[in-house]
C-alpha cells in the first residue's frame, strides 16, 4: 500500500503530521516514522527548496501569469473553483484580503518567536488514558499507564514541553474517572494498584512544578489547574482514604495542639497538595546555583558568621532544607535533563545528612544515661523518608547509581531503569569530593540507603501508608541486593551499621527505641547476611537488635508521651491501628530463621538467638515455624545432626506447647505429634522429660493418646535402639502419666490409661479402679461400654459386667429410639451377662428393664435369652445348667412384662398421630407385638383383650380398624 505523509519540520521538531492511513494512537503510525528516517538517513535524496515565497519573488510579471494558469491547468477540477473566487477577492478593492500586506506562505516555517513543540495528538491521549481507565487495572492496562508516565518523564528530559501538556491530559482523565465518585459515596478505599497510580501522578507534578527554567505564567497557570483539581470533593487524600473510611480511633482525644494536631483539624492533603506547596520553591537562593553550577565549590578561607552554616568541617557545602523537599528538587533536575546538577545536589544532602548523623550521636551520648533508665524515647523524624510520597531515599540512591551504570560495551551509560537486565555498576570518584577523598558515587548510594532505611520513625495511620512503608523498603532492598559487594562497599556497610547500633533516636536500630518505630526486620535480614561473611560479630550483633517488635512486648512506660496520638485506643489491651503487623510479624520470624540457619553449629551464639527468640517474638504458630526450621535445618538427609540446634528446636517447640495448652488452636494435634517426633530425635532423656512434665505441655487428651502412646511404640524403641532398662524406664513414666491424666480427666482417658498400664499389675489395677470411680460420676455410657469392652477383650468378663452394668444405669432408649446407637451395647452387655450365668443376667435384667423403653429392642433381648441356655463363659468353678430358660419364671417374667408393656404404650402413641400411609407398617408391628404375647400360657386371650381394646378406643379409624379385623379377627 502507497500513503501519502506529510510533515512540518520547526527548528528540528516535528510540529505537525498528516498520514493517509488514519491510524489513531499516542504515537506516531509507522508510515511518519518510516518517512522522519529516510529523511534522516538520506538528506540529499529529499529536495531541499527556498520557501515558495522566495521563489514567486524572483519572477516578474509574464512568468507569475505562466505559473499560476500551468498550476490551474495541472489540478483545475480541484482548483479553479478556488482561484476564481480569489480572483474576484483581489480585484475587490474593500475585500477583506486586500485589507492585510502580504500573503501567506505554508513553506516558510514559524517565526522567530512562535513557540515550537513536538506534534502530539491530544485527543489520542484522552482516548488511550480513558480506555485503560475504563479497564480498572485489569488486562495490563496499569503497565500501559505507568508506561505513559514514563513517557512524560522521557519529555521532561528531553525538555520537550509536551511531557507537561502530556500530564494535564492523563491528570484530566484520571480526574473524570467514574469510579472516583462512587468510591467516594460509598467509603471505599480503591484498589492498591489505581492508588500507585495516583501517587505517581502527584509525583510527577511535584517534579514540573520545581522545573529549574520554566517561565512564570507557565508555572502560575499549573498551579490555578492543581488547585482546582485539589479542591474538587471526588480528589484522592494523600494518605489513601477518604477520611471517613474508618473511624480515626487513634486521634479521638485533643492532642498537645503543637505536636501534631487532631486529624480532624489537620488541614485536607490531597494527592496534589505537595505539588501545590511548591509554588514556595524557587532556585533563586545563590548558594543553591553555586551548589548545582560547580564541582569545585568549597567554603571561602574567611568565612562571614552566616556562611558557617552553610559548609561542613572540610569546607564542601551543605543543603539544609527539609529532606524530602531537597530530594524532590534533585528529582526534578534529573527529570528535566540535568544530571550533573542533580548529582551535586545530591553529595550536598548527603554531607548534611552525615553531618546531623554526627550531631545527633554526640546529643545522644550526653542524654544516653537518662534514656537508657527511662527506657523510652522520643522521635525527631515526623515523617519517615520510607514510604514517603516523594521517596526520596530511592530519589537520591537511583541518582547516584545512574551515574554508575555500565552498559554492554563497559561505556557509562544514563537510561530508563525499567529494564529487566539486572544492572552492571562500577565506581565512579565523587567530583565534588575533597582533593584527598576516595569516595564513590556508588559507595554514596548504599550509605544514603543504608541511612534512610535505618532511620527511626513512627508507623503511620492507616492501612494505605502502613502498606506504602513495606512496598518502599522492598523496592529499596531489591536495588541494594543488585550492588556487588566489594570492599569499598563492605567498608560503607560496616561504618553505616556502627553508627546505626550506637545511634540514639534517630536510629531504628538504636538501643532504645519508641514502643511505635516502624520495625527493622526486613532490612536487618539484609545487613546480617550482606555483613556475615565480612564481620560475622557485627551482623549478629544488628540482627539481635533489630528482633524486637516493641509494639507488642512491655506497654507503653509513663514516661513515653512523645507521640499520644498513637497511645489512645477504645480498648486499653488492644493494640495499635497497625494493620500490616501480621506481615511484620513474619518478617521478625524470617529474621530469626535466617539467623538460626547461619548459627547452626555454633552453640553460644544458638543460645543467644533462641533467647531473643524467646523474648521477642509473640505468636506462637511463627515460633512453631522456627522450631520446624530449625528442625530441618538440624537434620540433613545426607550429614550428621547438629545436637545444639535440634535443642533450640525442641525448646521452642515446648514454648508453642506451653504456649497454646490453654487457648485453643486447631493445629495443636499437629503440634504434638511434631513435639514428640523432635523429642524422639534428641534422644530418650528428653523423651522422659516431656513425660515427666506433661502436665504444663498437653492436655490429659494428647498427654495419653499421642505422646505416651507414641514414646511406648514399637517404631520408637527401633529408632532410638534402647536397651531393656531405658526401655523399662520409658514405659515406666508413661504408665505414671496415665494414672495422673486418668485421675485428672477420667471421661477422656480412662480407656487409654488401661492400655498403657496393660503390663503392669498394679497399674492396671489402679486403672481400673479410677475407670470404676468415675463411673459413678461423669462419665456416659457409651465411655463406659467402651471400656467394659475393651475390659472383656483382655479377658476379664465380671469386671467388664460390672462396668456394662453401670453403663447400663447411665442409659435410657425411649420407645422410638430403635436406631439408637447404644443398641449394640445393651444387647452385647445382655450377651454378656447371659453367657456368664443366671446370676449375673437376673442382676442386669431389672437395669435394662429400667433403661430400655423400646419394645423391638426388648423383644430381641427377650428372644436371645431363649434360645440358648446361660453360663457359657466358662468361668472356673461354673458350669451351665444346660437349660432353656422360662419366659415365665423370673428372671425373664419381668422382662417379658416390660416388653408386652413397651408394646402396649407404643401402640398408644403410634395411634394417636398416625396417617394412613403409615397403616401397612402399623399392621407388621401389631404382627411383632402379637410373637410377644404368645410367648406365655395366657398369651393369646392377652393379645385378644389387646385387640378389642383398640377397636374400642380408636373406633373412629374405620379403615385402619377395618385392616386390624381382617388381619387379627
């Protein structure tokens, strides 16, 4: 396909593009590349000509005429109508045309003073920002997003006024999005990814508005657009919420007014307000210039008092404005295309920061007696750099690093940090250092993270921010891990990691800290195992310190009011809004774990660590994880096993045991079992240990069933090879902890008492005796069948009797249960007690006759005891008679009376609400009844006075007793 392109060139930019395919998109089609490259690539092929005015100029008067009837001829379908009403304009004296000198030329160009910018195609960016908009974060249309805000900062750079023109389009859009209403109505917070978004975008304003060269009525007229947007309802707060999406419980008391103001007065921050506050911000200051102009700028030999100030010991310079504000100004130098600017500003910070970290020690070490006795302490940093709006830890640390990166060829190289290649670095000597200096660039971009990561500062309010704080100093951490550690680097870490442990509060890995410092887990997990190889003293000594989590150890001392705001809660016990302290908590036991794997063989510093173990970490399904990692780790598959550590493993198992015998917790079966198999493998002292001390760890339940039963078994005694006598000991403590949990929970452990006394006499007999003594009190029958079962199984037939016959008392079947699940055990105790004599089935039938209200089950009672004759047990000293017994004669009269009874008020209830779908089988019971009856002498006049009886009362049941006359007469 041929297309016809065309392009206006302005001072080389591309002002304008018109292309015959018709695409629509941000970004030129390929047919204007297409054509900007052969230009490029071969200039002398395309003509370059004077402007046509310049050439018409050249001609007189017989040649103009020839040239304008050729250019009618040549298109005169397009172009006559054209030039004739033009002919008739010009020959007009009063036309308008004739009012203005001169004529216009396409082919000139812009004047001098016209402004030139790049073409861009507003509407297409409207478009493409509404559509990923409109996409919800789905579908990468964030990646598509973030890439248009790459976008914008790939103009700035380029100082292409369109990356602001560009901005206010997206920030247009964002504005206009429907979904901001509707998360305002509603209370919603809105989705984490679309709040990433709009903090970018707000950073993007702050870098344009803090343009070192951009004119004033350009800066006043983003400013009015800011503001407005700021003031609009639907305009995302800066914190994440919109205020009312939880109710501020933290700030529900006055607050000290100075200190920090009650949320509910603190002014509205919107995702615009800092861009807003640097309208205050100018470069004029003029040791700023100084500062970004030269790398050779030191103190003057003489000093004015009020240049003091303004210069470290060494005479470099200093920049004392607040942090983030400084930081955001070297992001905008280096977003606008100064990088040299940006890196001096940078070593500026930098020193100042050095220099307060210095002040700040020496303050400490005075107060440091009287802060140590408090044991709390105030915070300076209000607002912490991690997780700041601005980020300008990450602002400094990638400005610096820039400045290092080599590419593919070993060139430096200046580039977008987007790419998925992990970068190459190499030191880079600090132009603005001292003439003696050896610093690098690259050694100043880990101690300027090392410093703000290491700062002590104050969890923030709400989940957003709390949030922000983890996702920034993971992005920070992942940079850091890319650097090679040499040993410049090694020496920066090493120096940086002194000062934070003897810092006072400014550091988060200070001695004592505020009870609401955001915890150092995560970063002290990457100084133990960057300094470890190098200074293994040092990185256990920071990671030791870095442990706690103070927010839930020791309340909050009365000396600690510095932040009251964070105290107050509806519920005293309760902790802190801090919403992300599950993930912290699993950060501190990474922590420990990563510490624990490094320790392993290493029997003091293993103390140390499960000691802070012990001390500092709270929940116990994470101490169980460390015990099982420390378990794992003790136990290689393929070396030998690590005594020290399989210890520290056990006792922090027994801590979760300790820890969780009294609240509930559904993975205590799996705790157990894991208790006793690392039990097992330290050996049986310690498996007599957890016996002998059952009573802190298990409840009688787990104490009986798993953890006795399980240091008895077969596969214990195999693996751990034991000779007679510690087997015998073994079996000895676990009988001991089945008498003691027999006699504390009887119901529950009785049966497993018997059967770990089995080959003890006495214990047995002790067993026995607590199993009969609580009969009597709570135990159910079905415990107590369970027992007298197991009791017949061993081969002891009176005493399992006389448990069935208790059980027999603690049971009652009423005369619709004939599912009931105790029938079993009723017939099995009457089998029993049948099969031992007369004796022992008179004893037990007035109790069944007692219990037993259901006429099919005592039927089949009734019929069982019939058909064979009593006493085959074959117990010494007993024979069986060898006779059938007599429904008759006692004792089975008395039964057969109570099943004839259980009959006759059965029949009664069944008749009282029966339906006639239910009269076939009402017939087969009256059927069973009638088998019964016959069973005595008298039994069928009986069963035919029964009959007549009913016909009687329910009389009004024509067609039942109809059925009833046909089947019985």
């Amino acid at each position: 396909m041929t297309y016809k392109v065309a392009i206006s060139f302005d001072r080389c930019k591309i002002t304008s593009v018109t292309c015959g395919c018709g695409n629509k998109d941000i970004f030129y089609c390929a047919h204007v590349v297409a054509l900007s490259l052969y230009r490029i690539r071969k200039p002398d092929q395309v003509k370059l000509r004077l402007p046509i005015s310049e050439t018409l100029f050249q001609m007189n008067r017989d040649q103009l005429q020839k040239f304008i009837q050729y250019l009618i001829t040549a298109h005169h379908t397009e172009v006559l109508p054209t030039a004739q009403k033009l002919a008739d304009e010009i020959l007009s004296s009063n036309s308008e045309i004739n009012q203005v000198n001169g004529a216009p030329d396409p082919t000139a160009g812009a004047s001098i003073d016209d402004e030139n910018c790049w073409h861009l195609d507003e509407e297409q960016v409207k478009e493409q920002v509404k559509l990923f908009l409109s996409q919800g974060g789905y579908y990468g249309s964030g990646k598509q997003l973030n890439s248009m805000f790459a976008k914008v900062r790939e103009m700035l750079r380029m100082r292409d006024s369109n990356g602001a023109r560009m901005l206010t389009l997206i920030t247009e859009q964002f504005m206009a999005d429907p979904r901001l209403t509707l998360w305002r109505q509603q209370g919603t917070s809105m989705t984490d990814k679309c709040r990433q978004l709009w903090d970018e975008l707000g950073a993007l304003w702050v870098c344009i508005i803090l343009n070192p060269h951009c004119k004033l009525e350009e800066k006043s007229c983003w400013l009015q657009k800011l503001q407005k947007w700021s003031d609009l309802d639907v305009c995302p707060l800066e914190d994440g919420n919109y205020g009312h999406e939880l109710p501020n419980i933290t700030n529900a008391l006055p607050q000290n007014a100075n200190h920090n103001p009650d949320s509910l007065s603190r002014p509205r921050r919107t995702v615009f307000t800092r861009a807003i506050e640097g309208r205050e911000l100018h470069w004029q200051d003029s040791h700023l210039q100084r500062i970004i102009s030269s790398d050779i700028y030191i103190a003057p030999a003489c000093q004015r008092e009020s240049e003091r100030l303004l210069f470290n010991s060494q005479g470099q310079p200093l920049w004392l404005e607040h942090v983030p504000t400084a930081c955001a100004r070297v992001d905008a130098l280096r977003s606008h295309g100064y990088p040299k600017e940006a890196l001096r500003l940078t070593v500026a910070i930098i020193n100042t920061l050095r220099l307060q970290q210095q002040r700040q020690l020496e303050i400490y070490k005075h107060q440091k007696k009287e802060l140590l006795q408090r044991g709390t302490t105030t915070i300076t940093n209000l607002e912490g750099w991690v997780g700041h709006p601005l980020d300008p830890i990450g602002c400094l640390f990638l400005t610096l690093t820039e400045a290092c990166r080599l590419n593919d060829d070993g060139y430096l190289e200046v580039s977008d940090m987007n790419e998925s290649r992990p970068p190459v670095y190499q030191h880079v000597p600090v132009a603005a250092g001292c003439p003696n200096s050896s610093e690098s660039y690259l050694s100043l971009a880990l101690e300027v993270a090392l410093m703000g990561m290491g700062q002590q500062r104050v969890m923030p309010e709400g989940l957003y921010a709390q949030d922000k704080v983890c996702r920034n100093e993971e992005q920070l951490l992942s940079r850091l891990q890319e650097l090679q550690l040499d040993d410049e680097l090694v020496q920066t870490l090493q120096k940086q990691c002194i000062l934070l442990l003897e810092g006072g509060p400014f550091s988060g890995l200070g001695e004592v800290i505020h009870r609401e410092s955001v915890p150092m887990h995560t970063f002290a997990k990457y100084l133990f195992s960057a300094l470890l190889p190098h200074d293994p003293d040092l990185s256990y000594k920071l990671a030791l310190r870095a442990i706690r989590l103070p927010v839930l150890e020791n309340s909050t001392s009365a000396g600690d009011t510095s932040h009251p705001h964070h105290m107050v809660s509806v519920v005293p016990s309760r902790y802190p809004r801090w919403f992300t302290l599950g993930h912290l908590e699993s950060q501190q036991c990474e922590l420990a774990s990563t510490m624990l794997t490094a320790a392993k063989g290493d029997t003091l510093r293993l103390r140390t660590i499960l000691e802070a173990i012990q001390k500092h970490i709270h929940s116990s399904s994470l101490i169980f994880k460390l015990a099982q990692d420390a378990f794992k780790i003790a136990t290689p598959t393929d070396s030998t096993t690590d005594s020290t550590l399989l210890n520290v493993a056990l006792e922090l198992g027994l801590q979760v045991m300790r820890m969780t015998l009294s609240t509930l917790n559904w993975r205590r079966r799996e705790m157990v079992r894991w208790l006793v198999t690392c039990a097992t493998e330290v050996g049986v002292r310690a498996l007599v240990s957890i016996l002998q001390s059952w009573y802190t760890l298990f409840t009688p339940t787990e104490a009986t069933s798993i953890v006795a039963a399980t240091a008895v078994s077969h596969t214990t005694i195999l693996r751990l090879s034991l000779d007679y006598p510690q087997r015998e000991e073994l079996a000895s403590c676990a009988r001991t902890l089945a008498l003691q949990c027999a006699m504390k929970d009887p119901q529950s452990c009785a049966l497993s008492a018997l059967t770990l006394c089995e080959k003890d006499h006495i214990a047995f007999e002790a067993a026995y005796q607590i199993a009969i003594d609580a009969a009597a009190g709570g135990m159910t029958h079905s415990q107590l069948f369970t027992i007298a079962r197991y009791m017949e199984l061993r081969g002891y037939p009176l005493r399992a009797f006389k448990l069935a016959s208790l059980a027999m008392s603690h049971l009652n079947l009423a005369y619709n249960q004939d599912t009931h699940p105790a029938i079993n055990d009723v017939l099995w105790a009457c089998a029993l007690s049948h099969s031992l004599g007369k004796n022992e089935l008179a004893a037990l039938i007035p109790l069944v006759v007692k219990s037993v209200h259901c006429a099919t089950v005592l039927s089949d009672i009734l019929r069982r005891c019939t058909v064979t004759a009593p006493g085959l047990a074959g117990i010494p000293g007993r024979r069986s008679s060898g006779k059938l017994m007599s429904t008759d004669k006692a004792p089975l009269r008395q039964l057969l009376d109570a099943t004839i009874n259980a009959y006759i008020n059965t029949t009664h209830s069944r008749l009282t609400h029966i339906s006639p779908r239910h009269y076939g089988e009402f017939i087969e019971f009256l059927s069973k009844a009638r088998e019964t009856f016959l069973l005595p002498q008298d039994g069928h006049l009986q069963f035919a006075q029964f009959i007549d009886n009913l016909k009687q009362i329910y009389k009004g049941k024509k067609k039942l007793m109809l059925l009833v006359r046909e089947r019985f007469g």
